[in-house]
C-alpha cells in the first residue's frame, strides 16, 4: 500500500451537544500519527524541531519546505518559509550517506541513477523498508519523453537506512526530521513540496571541475546541466523557485530566470599529484548493468569491510579533526578484480593513499552483468571516518 502525499483524510465526527452540531478534523498529521513509526518519531523529534526552529527564527509548524540535493556533493538541503511571498531560508543541510550511479539523469529501470531534475514529494509512507520514505514524482513529463519508453524505472525515494541504488538515503535520524517536516507542510496545505536534485553544488569550484570533466565525455549532457544551473542560479540570486515548463522534446524550459551569473571564480592553480594518476578508459566502462557487481559474501561482508576501513583510517585524521566524509570511487573490472580506487572528496594525501591501497586490495568480486556479458563498472563509496 502506498500512502500518496495528496491523500487527506477529512473525517466528520457529527456531535450533537444541547441541540448543536461540532464537526472535528482528522488532519495528514493525524493520519501519519495512527502509524506507529512515525507516531514515535514525532513524540521524540518535534519538541527539538520546535527549538530549532525558535533558535532561527522561524515560524512553527513549518508551511512551506523546499529541498535541494547535489549528488556529487553528497548533501540534501532543507528550505522553509512561512508566507507564499517570502523569500526561503536555509533550515538544515543533510548529509547523504550512499551514492549509486554517476553523474547523469536516470533514464531506464536498473541504471543505478539518481534522478537529475524537478520533482514533488508525491508519497509519504510511514511503514517504509527503508524507515519512513518520501516518494519522488519519477518518472516526471520529462523523463517520459526522454527515458525509456517501456521501462524508465521508478520508486525513487529519499528514505532512510543508509542504502541506495538509485534513491536518495539519509540516517534514519535525519529522515525522521525530514518526514516530520514534510507532512506538517502537507498538513498546513503544502500540496506540493518541490524536490530539485543537482549534479553538483555549482558555487563549489572543485564539484564544478569534476561536472566539466565529465561533459568533455558525455557532451549530450550539456544542455540539461545548463537548464538546471540556470534554476540554480535563480534560486541564489532570489531565494524564490523559478517557474519550470518541460518542451515538446522533453526539455526544461527553466522561465524568468533573467538573472546574471556572478563573474567564473579565477582558475585554480593545480599542484602535482600526490601520485601517479592512472587512467581507465570510460569507453570501457557499462553505463547500465543487468546485474551489479557483487562483494564476496554479499553487501553484509561488504559493510563489515567498510567498517573495519573507516576504524584503520581514524588515526589518519587531521589533529584538530574528529570527524570526516570521504568518497572513493573504484572500478570492478570484467573480471571481477578491484582497480583505479581514487578518492575524489575529503580526506587528506595520507588518508587517501591508504583508503586507495585498502580498496585496490579488496578480494575479487562477482562482476557486473549486461547482456550476459561480464562488464566493468565504476562505483562510488562514501565512508564516515571518526575518532
């Protein structure tokens, strides 16, 4: 069963009290509060959402939420604003902690791909495998003309559990926040809730090398980075949604978005690499897989490795750093073999030597599958190293 976000339950209770007639509302918050997943997030979470919310200067409950995520930057922001005609402010920025596929819109069932576009919240379900979820409205207008027209995937969500492949996943404390701002928005009449994913922050100079880099090889995906920077842009300068229409060929036609770029940073001048870059050919590389590759002993032994990685990593720290995120990518070749790790985000040169040489070193894996055909493929790996 799914619980659709435009499901408002409205129940008439007719009391009739010395001759007159009370009618109460059983509101979305209501309705969520009947499951108990949520009924206990709420009990536990919305006290100190309260406090932040007074912290900041906001307004309680939230009316209107907008959410951004960057999935090379690996975060999801939270906007909020009371009255239609203000301006959003930033509530909370959270980290996602998983990552499938590459840069890149999603356009078949089993790429792996998150979604790149403009999306609403169009399912809440509070009984979710994933804890609670948020659906996205994919496969949107534009992704029916561009995707597959048989099989363009769907069930995208922003969940938690911390696991993906092709959903946007935050912790379970987090998705408690999140849904618990979401369906008071809901019950305050925020029909929809917009969810704009990106390829990258664009103000941050190295997410933006990586997407330049990327568009040397898949030229095609030009156009849709420039419409959805273009939304981005406007979104900085205003703090406002620009209005969005999709074309007759599937395009976004980001409108009244007449608003000057700040000036390119100046070129960042490149130090030599720590060590020798190795290169794999892209061209090698499956873009769509029929079957992912597969760690010896399945994703539990894969966790266990993972875990015991972040521990032998903690004594690499910077002194004054007790925590971090890194992101390693590493390719599974055809047969199966580990190769080409490369941290592209966090970290320090130390650190990342040691977390390339432990992830070049990892057993042999199931390879990946097309057409019954072995295949290589990248992946990408996000780690939470602490003291």
């Amino acid at each position: 069963m799914k619980y659709f976000s435009s499901l408002i339950l409205i129940l008439f209770c007719a009391l009739v009290v010395n001759g007159q007639t009370a009618a109460s509302v059983f509101t979305f918050i209501d309705y969520q509060r009947s499951f108990p997943r949520f009924s206990d997030a709420l009990k536990r979470k919305e006290d100190t959402l309260m406090k932040q919310f007074r912290e900041k200067k906001m307004a309680w409950p939230v009316k209107n939420i907008y959410i951004r995520s960057f999935k090379y930057d690996s975060k999801l922001e939270v906007w909020v604003k009371y009255e239609n005609e203000e301006k959003y402010r930033l509530f909370k920025t959270y980290k996602v902690c998983a990552l499938a596929g590459s840069l890149g819109p999603k356009r078949m069932q089993g790429d792996y791909q998150v979604p790149e576009g403009f999306y609403h919240i169009n399912e809440f379900n509070p009984r979710s495998t994933y804890h609670l979820s948020l659906g996205l409205n994919y496969p949107n207008p534009s992704d029916r003309i561009l995707g597959d027209s048989i099989q363009p995937g769907g069930d995208i969500y922003i969940h938690g559990k911390c696991v993906t492949s092709g959903c946007i996943p935050i912790n379970d404390q987090q998705i408690e926040e999140l849904y618990i701002l979401a369906a008071h928005a809901h019950s305050q009449g925020q029909d929809f809730i917009p969810v704009h994913i990106f390829p990258v922050d664009f103000k941050t100079q190295k997410s933006t090398d990586y997407l330049t880099k990327y568009i040397r090889q898949f030229p095609e995906y030009t156009y849709l980075t420039n419409e959805l920077k273009q939304a981005y842009i406007y979104f900085e300068k205003t703090k406002k949604l620009p209005v969005i229409m999709i074309g007759t060929k599937g395009e976004y036609i980001v409108a009244n978005t007449h608003i000057e770029p700040d000036p390119e940073p100046e070129p960042v001048i490149k130090t030599k690499s720590r060590r020798p870059v190795k290169e794999f050919s892209e061209a090698e590389l499956a873009k769509v897989v029929d079957k992912l590759p597969v760690y010896p002993g399945g994703n539990p032994a894969f966790q266990k490795f993972i875990d015991k990685v972040s521990l032998d990593m903690a004594p690499y720290l910077d002194r004054d750093m007790k925590r971090t995120y890194v992101m390693i990518e590493f390719i599974i070749d055809k047969n199966g073999k580990p190769a080409y790790a490369k941290v592209i985000k966090g970290g320090n040169d130390e650190m990342n030597d040691k977390l390339e040489e432990r992830f070049e070193n990892m057993p042999d894996w199931a390879p990946a599958i097309r057409l019954d055909k072995n295949v290589a493929i990248k992946l990408k790996q996000s780690l939470e190293i602490s003291r």
